[in-house]
C-alpha cells in the first residue's frame, strides 16, 4: 500500500520553522559578541632607523594571528621615522603595507589601520618631513581600500596628515581619528576639521589615536594635550578612548600612563600613553587592547613577538584591564545580519505553515 508523506512533510516544516526561529531569536537575546582587538604600535623611529627586524616582527605577528585574535584596527602612533628622511620612510612603508616578497598588514584581509605622524616624522618643514610623511602615508597609498574614509585638506588644497577609518566589530561599527603632532597646539582648522568627521558619523564610538597627549604622570601635556582636550574631545562624548605615544624614558613603565577623564557630559574617556623607544630600541613592543564585551571590560597587554624571552610585561602599569558597561558607553549592539536573517526566514517559514493550515482548515 502507498502512503502519503503529506502528514510527515507538514510535521517536519513546523519542526524545522519553529527549531530555526527559536534558535535565532535566542541567539538574538543571549548571544555575546565575540572579543576583538586593538593595537596600538608606539613610536617605532629607532627601529625603523637602525632595526627594522623589530617591526618585521610585530607586522608578522600581527598578520599571523588576525583571525585568531579577532584583530580588527591597527593603529601607529607617531614616530615613524627618526630624521624625516625618505630612505626612513619607504623602508617603514615596505615593512607595514609589505611587499612582492614580504606580508604587510595591506595582506591581512579587511584589515583596517592608520598611522600618524609624529615630531621626528614632521618637523622640520625644510626637511621635506610632511612630504616624505605623504608620499609613504598619505591617502593615495590607501585608494581601493573601503575602510579608509579619508584626509583633512591643507590650506593649499592638497591632503593633509590627519586621516579617519572606520571598522565594523560586536555590532557597532567604530570610527578612528588619527591627529597629527603639532609643534604648540592643534590648529583650528584641524579641529574642525575632526569636528567635521564626528558630525558626520554621529554617535559611533571613537578612538583617537595621535602621538603627543598625556604625559608619565597621567596628566595632560601643555598644548597639544589639553588643545585637543578643549577643542575635541571634551565636548564629544563619542570619542571615549585617546592613545598616545611621545613620552618615554629609560625603563617601561616611564613610557606609560593610564587615567580615566570624565567630559563634559560625564561619561568616562580612557586616556593611555604607551612608548617604549629607549627599551632596546623599541623591542618590538606594542599595546594590546582586547575588547570583551561579556565581562565589560577592556584587557589591556603589552607585548612583544621580537622578544621571545619576555614576550609579556605583566607589571600592574603594562597589563590592566579597564572596566566598562559597553552598552551604556558606546550604545547598544545590533545583531549581526546573519542572526536576523535566520529569524525572520524562521518567523516566514512558521507564518507561512501556519496560514496555509488555518487557510485548508476553512
């Protein structure tokens, strides 16, 4: 005797219309984003000028390890070079955006970063500084790539220094300024100009990255950090984050500083100062910031591939966590598009069976 399958096929597409709904709705609900990193590379001026390998280090690391670090951002804070020379700077632009034989970050896929330049990398003018600084890290050597959102203009019409990206991470897309040094304080049209970018991308959670703002001591420095302080950053409470490098000295916690400012909608701004040139020429050092949104919290490392004998400085000044309510601080995630279109195809798919019944039903 033949049997029909339509009692069977009904069953299974409620079945599988209600699993595929409920998972996604509870995922919705439950799911924590997955943890992300941010790094920031300090003043690399001694390697670049007399060890590259120290960087080479740091790019290959960080290229090996991006999917399994979740890496995301990659920031450079200054310092590029030593002398502003443009030997310097194509040697540091072959290590960081690579070559036909050597990865750089340009090879990490969607990987998004940015660099800006520091004192040895822009003054003086007469050296041809902020040229060199253009024509190895100027907007045309990033065309094509979709996170890169752009330079300021100088007065003359061509790019500036100062540029922005954006990345996509937990469910929130975050924006980056990165601020170029300024011999006195930040000039207005550059404050304007970053006032520009922020108008335009309201409310997304903002790092700024530029090389010369908080001191060892945790406090700001006389014009460029408390111009930027006035100018920007206390009268934006998207930007909840600022890293700096500039400040050193002969051991590693000298190059650092941690400090929580409150702005002047007072919600919390994460200041950090990380700068290790006098540490055997940099050794390769670099801050991790990891982004664990599960434990409101932001693990803070400081880490080296070059040195495999102490890789982790674990002193309480290089390795911290900040807390923090991320919703509260950088508003609320949106699920990621998979997730929702598991549970609307699931809501259809249920819809669906069920109109269809009530529809044979009468």
């Amino acid at each position: 005797m033949v049997r029909t399958i339509s009692p069977y096929l009904s069953r299974a597409i409620r079945i599988i219309a209600t699993v595929s709904f409920s998972v996604a709705l509870a995922s919705l609900v439950q799911a924590a984003p997955v943890p992300f990193t941010y790094v920031a590379i300090p003043d690399i001026q001694d390697e670049t000028d007399s060890h590259p390998e120290m960087l080479q280090s740091d790019v290959n690391w960080l290229v090996s390890n991006q999917s399994s670090q979740n890496i995301a951002y990659v920031g450079q804070l200054g310092d590029i070079t030593n002398a502003s020379g443009a030997a310097e700077f194509q040697t540091a632009h072959n290590i960081l955006f690579g070559t036909a034989t050597q990865s750089g970050l340009s090879n990490a896929s969607g990987l998004a970063w940015g660099t800006c330049p520091g004192d040895h990398d822009s003054v003086p003018q007469a050296n041809g500084a902020m040229t060199n600084y253009l024509t190895s890290f100027g907007p045309t050597n990033f065309t094509g790539q979709n996170w890169y959102g752009g330079s300021n203009m100088n007065s003359d019409g061509t790019a500036g220094a100062s540029s922005y990206q954006t990345f996509q991470e937990g469910g929130r897309t975050f924006l980056v300024l990165n601020l170029e040094y300024h011999a006195v304080t930040p000039s207005s049209a550059e404050l304007s100009w970053a006032q520009g970018v922020l108008n335009a991308h309201p409310g997304l959670p903002t790092i700024l990255q530029t090389h010369q703002y908080l001191n060892n001591n945790g406090a700001l420095l006389p014009g460029e950090g408390t111009g930027m302080w006035n100018g920007l950053v206390n009268n934006n409470s998207q930007i909840f984050m600022v890293t700096s490098g500039h400040v050193d000295g002969t051991t590693v916690d000298s190059g650092e500083a941690f400090t929580t400012a409150t702005d002047a909608a007072g919600q919390p701004v994460y200041e950090l100062l990380s700068n290790f040139q006098d540490i055997n020429s940099g050794d390769g050092l670099m801050r991790l910031y990891q982004f664990d949104e599960a434990n409101s919290a932001i693990h803070v490392k400081t880490y080296s591939p070059y040195d495999t004998t102490t890789p982790y400085q674990t002193d309480a000044a290089s390795q911290f966590d900040i807390a923090m309510n991320f919703n509260a601080r950088l508003g609320s995630a949106v699920p990621e598009p998979s997730t929702l279109i598991l549970a609307l195809g699931g809501a259809a798919a249920l819809f669906t069976y069920r109109w269809l019944r009530c529809r044979k039903a009468s």
